[in-house]
C-alpha cells in the first residue's frame, strides 16, 4: 500500500484486493464461523496493510490504494471477530488503526473547508 515490493511467506500468507464494501455485512461474518483461521489470516492481512500505508484499505487494487469507495470495512469485519472471541492477531494495533480510519480525512473535505471555507 506504499508503492514498495513487500514480500511474504508461505506461514503468514498476506491477502489483497479485499471487496469489503460488498463482503463485510455476510461473508466475513460467516467467515469466523466456518473458516475462522482463513478469517484471521485476512485481518492479519488488513493490518499489516494499515502497517505498510498508514490506513486499512478502502478498495485496493494491484496491492495499491485507490481512493474509492467510502467507509472503512475493515473495522467491521475485525471488531466482529474480536466480539466473538476471537483473538490470534495485535488487538491493540487493529484498535490503533481502527481509530486511524475514523479520523482519516480521505474525502479531502478539511482541505477544501479550509481553503474554500464550505457551510454544511
């Protein structure tokens, strides 16, 4: 997600391209229930994305962010596998990226705010 070559292994696989916008409301979910360790592996994936570029990925694409779409996906998806128990990846790092998402400005709304002065 930072435009550099990241390389990883066959232990830790890492996961990309997730469509989040379309799976975070049924599949995830039933991910932690018929496949919770494949589960797991993606939200390791997500956080290491956030790692890597600084935020969890909205729509990546070709391991790179794109900018569309709207909503982080990725806090569902992982506070859902928290409150079911499930706890095999860095809760506290998830949590510090989940608040990340939350405050990130990806809309660039601030900046034209701040130059353009836009009432809402």
């Amino acid at each position: 997600m930072d435009l550099e070559v990241h390389q990883g292994d066959t232990i830790n696989p890492v996961y990309t391209v997730f469509s989040l916008w379309d799976t975070f409301r049924a599949l995830h979910p039933l991910m932690t229930i018929i496949a919770p360790d494949l589960n797991n592996q993606f939200i390791n994936s997500l956080i290491k994305k956030h790692q890597e570029g600084g935020i969890y990925p909205m729509w990546d694409l070709a391991s790179n962010y794109t900018g569309t779409m709207i909503g982080y996906h990725a806090v569902p998806v992982i506070v859902d596998a928290y409150m079911k128990g499930y706890r095999n990846f860095d809760a506290k790092e998830a949590y510090k990226a989940c608040l990340r998402a939350a405050e990130y400005d990806t809309t660039g709304i601030q900046c034209r705010n701040w130059y353009f002065r836009i009432s809402c």
